[in-house]
C-alpha cells in the first residue's frame, strides 16, 4: 500500500460513527465489500467527502437521494432515505424532491422512487411505534 493509502485512523472513526448516524436502526448483517472499498467508504467518503463545511450534512443528504433516484438505484435509496429521515428531512421534502427529478429523469424512477420512500417509511414507523 502506498503512503497516500495508509489508513487513517481518524478519518476511519469520524467516518464509522457518522455511517453509524445515518444508517441507525437498521438491522441484519452489513452488505460484504472488498477491504479497500471498506476502507474508502468509511475513510473518505463518509469520513472526509460528507464531513467537508462546505455543505450542511441535511444538504448532502439530500443531494445524494436526488442522484439515487435520478440514476434508479433503489438499493441504495433504501438506505439514503433511512439517512434523510434520520437526520430530520422531513418526508414532504423527499417527495418534492422526486416529483422535481421525474421531470428531468422521467417518470418511472420517480414511481420506482416513491414505492421505495412509502416501504422506508412504513418500516421505520413500524420500529418506532
């Protein structure tokens, strides 16, 4: 491994708890992943990439839902919509935001989108209730 590529283990701790933010309430085993994506992952993307000033971590959020939706990835909206809720989007925002993106994305990811908004939601009114 590189010098530029030796973990660092703040960046790695600040990225784990923030992930842990996030993702809090879910349940089951983590998806498996290579080492190094593990490691980009947590060090750099949720340990640098999602902590910079320049945007506030609702924002991010946010961001990163629209581009879920805009490219269908519904696995992963699973997992972004938990965060959204998480950090207190309201659910109304995620829907404006979906009926924005059906216009420039077309219509069958903002269908798939909500389908997938209405299952997070029922799930985690469900482990609260």
């Amino acid at each position: 491994m590189a010098d530029d590529q030796q973990p660092n283990a703040e960046k790695m701790e600040r990225g784990i708890g923030l992930a842990m933010q996030l993702f809090a309430g879910l349940e089951g085993p983590r998806p498996a992943m290579p080492s190094e994506l593990e490691r980009h992952t947590f060090e750099h993307l949720f340990g640098d990439v999602w902590q910079g000033p320049e945007l506030e971590l609702q924002e991010r959020s946010l961001i990163t839902c629209t581009v879920l939706v805009a490219l269908a990835r519904e696995s992963e909206q699973e997992l972004h919509f938990r965060a959204a809720r998480n950090l207190g989007i309201e659910r109304s925002k995620l829907e404006a935001m979906i009926t924005h993106v059906a216009h420039y994305a077309g219509w069958p990811v903002a269908v798939s989108a909500a389908r997938v908004l209405d299952a997070v939601w029922a799930e985690m009114d469900a482990s609260e209730a």
